[in-house]
C-alpha cells in the first residue's frame, strides 16, 4: 500500500512486529474483518503467529528478514515498545508504519516520555534523569524518600524498577537496577490508578474507550475494572489528556495511558503505550467495539467502530499457574476466557485473561 492510499481494503496483509498476545488478539481481529496478518517475532510458536496467516521467525535487527516481511505486507504495525526503531525507519521503506515509529522512540525511553507529556503542560510525578549513583544521590536529594528508580529503556511489567526507602541504601538500588541509563521518580501517594486508551485515524479522528480502573500487584497488572470509580469531571479530563497525547502524537493507531489519581483528586500521568493495552482487555467482551478492532481499523485507515460500553466489567488477569483455573472459569455464566496459547507457565506470566461481564451501570 502507498502512503498516500491510506485505506488498506480487505484481503490486505498487516504485518505485525511483535509475537505476544496483544499481537494475537490484533490478528483475531484482523482476521474478522477480512484481513491477513503477517507476524515478525524471534520466537517460534509465538501466541500471535499461532493464530495468523504467516510468520516470520527472526531477530528484530535481521534486516533480509525485515526487508522480506516489508516486501510481503502492506502497512506495518508493532505490539510493543522494546523494538529497535532504525529497523523501522527500514520497514518504512517498503511498507506505511503505522502508529509512525518516532512514537516508539518517546514512549520507550522513560525521561524522554515524561518530557514529552510535561512540554504539553500535562503533569506526571517529579522525576531526574540518572546515569551514575552519584546523580542518584543529588536527585534523591531533590526529590525525597521514598522514591522509584527505573530503568530508562527496557522496562515493562514492573521489571528493572526499585523503590528507595528511608533506610535503603541508594548504592544497592543502583546495582540491583543493573547501573543502566535511569529515572528517578518521586513516590505518588496515588487514590488509584486508572487508564485511557484513544484510538485515532490517519485523518485525525479520535475515540476514547470508557476510562478504568487498575489493580497492580508486585507491579504487574493483576484487574481492571470498567467503568473507573471516579470524581465527576475526573473521567473526562482523563479522556482528554489521552486525545491530546495521540494528537501531539499526530498517530495512527492507539494510545494507552496510565495515570495516577492523586490524593488531592489530581491526574499524573505515569506511562504510555502507543499499541494495544492489557487494561483494554475488557472491550472486548464489554464494549460495541474491542481495542482490538478500533486498533485494526485505526492502521488500516478504516473509520473508527463506536466505542460505547454495553456491559461493567472486571478483567482479571490469568498469570503463571492461576491459567490452570480454566476449567472453572469457563462453567462460569458470565466470565469470558482468554488464553494465549503459550505453553510455558513460568510464575508471573501473562498465560490468558478472564472477563466478568455486569449489567451496565451509570452513563
Ligand atoms: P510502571 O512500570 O511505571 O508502569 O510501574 C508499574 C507500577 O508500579 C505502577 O502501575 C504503580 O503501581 C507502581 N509505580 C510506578 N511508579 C510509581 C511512583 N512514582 N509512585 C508510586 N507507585 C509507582
């Protein structure tokens, strides 16, 4: 497809970097519509090349197979951050990158992100960029005890991250943290947590799914709930800094955005992810249209399906062993189960995800 023919029309192929499940369920809804998915992942099997019409088994800098995979696709799109962004700049020879990559290189540098959110006047926690344990020292300084040190670059799930207390020694969290590239975030005493994600088309056109509500442990998603339990007026300023993130963004494709609900009933945003979203899950079975389409329809450049929510929904997330409750959850009348077909469950492992659908409560 050339740029400029920017509706991909059904038969087409999508390639998808990327071979997790947010890639399967990407391809389950392509395949709905009428399109072929073309997955590029390392690893064999891969829970999206399972479920897809052809893969593509190779590393994400080999570039004959990058130029193989651009030369069979007609739009490419990716399902996670941690992906090198000069084998897009490649891709981006043959093929139209959708969400463009350039929001790959914000949203997978932490410092880079929070600057990005901060220029447009939306607030996240305080926070300093680290690269030694003397800086962690001075930021530690600036900003108090207790905070969070991350990873720059990396980081997902919770991983590469270490809280410094009072009586923490900064030195063993910089070890401990692998004495990487850093960012050092004061500690957001949060309400909760909620999350928007946005869908937005090449032309500009935006949808918000209804904002909701996250329950992490260990800091990994363990459930969401939708609709979030929030302040009036709070749900659409979470909304709307989401649809002026994409807009900055000037993307096509989704945005998630995670933020903290302070104690003062403030907004902060704390991470974004320009793809499909674990705390969107629950659209799926909840909503007229699942993040999943609204993500296909976005890179295709098919107008968006509506949003609305027709059922509340707790999604909770199926992690290492807890995938072997399955039997139970699918005699369950209102649970729908997900599984994502990997074999291994390793303890904290994304193995599938289940939905309790209730009736729809409020607007
Ligand atoms: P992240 O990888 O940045 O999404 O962090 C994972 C989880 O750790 C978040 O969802 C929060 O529950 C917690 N967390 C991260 N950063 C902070 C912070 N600055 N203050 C308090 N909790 C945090």
């Amino acid at each position: 497809m050339r740029d400029d023919a920017r509706t991909l029309p059904p038969g087409g192929t999508i390639g998808i970097v990327g071979g997790g499940q947010l890639g399967r369920m990407a391809a389950l809804a392509a395949a709905a519509m009428g399109y072929r998915c073309h997955i590029f992942c390392p690893d064999e099997d891969s829970p999206a090349a399972q479920v897809s019409a052809a893969a593509t088994v190779a590393p994400y800098d080999d570039l004959d197979a990058l130029d193989r995979f651009g030369a069979s696709v007609d739009v490419v799109t990716y399902e996670f951050e941690n992906l090198p962004t000069s084998s897009f700049a490649r891709l981006e020879t043959a093929a139209p990158v959708r969400p463009h990559w350039r929001c790959l290189e914000a949203t997978q540098h932490r410092v880079a992100e929070k600057d990005f959110v901060n220029g447009l006047g939306i607030g996240t926690a305080p926070y300093r960029r680290v690269t030694s344990a003397a800086e962690l020292d001075r930021a530690l300084g600036d900003l108090g005890r207790p905070a969070v040190l991350k990873t720059a670059r990396m980081g997902y799930d919770g991983k590469g991250q270490v809280t410094i207390g009072p009586g923490d020694d900064p030195a063993g969290a910089w070890t401990a943290m692998g004495g990487a590239e850093g960012v050092l975030e004061g500690f957001v005493d949060f309400q909760r947590e909620i999350s928007a994600i946005v869908a937005r088309t090449v032309d500009g056109d935006a949808a918000c799914f209804d904002v909701v509500e996250n329950v992490h442990r260990g800091r990994v998603l363990a459930r969401t709930r939708a609709p979030a339990r929030l302040a009036p007026g709070l749900a659409d300023e979470a909304r709307s800094i989401a649809e002026r993130l994409a807009a900055a963004f000037d993307m096509a494709g989704l945005l998630a955005v995670e933020m903290f609900v302070t104690r003062e009933g403030g907004l902060l945003v704390n991470e974004l992810a320009a793809r499909p979203h674990n705390s969107g899950h629950w659209t799926i079975d909840a909503c007229r249209t699942s993040q999943f389409e609204q993500f296909v329809r976005a890179v295709a450049g098919l107008p968006l399906g509506d949003p609305g929510r027709h059922s509340d929904a707790v999604m909770t997330n199926l992690l290492g062993d807890a995938a072997g409750d399955w039997p139970g959850v699918a005699r369950e009348p209102n649970a729908k189960l997900h599984l994502y077909g990997k074999a291994d469950a390793r303890p904290g492992r994304k193995m599938g995800h289940v939905t309790r659908l209730f009736p729809k409560t409020g607007g």
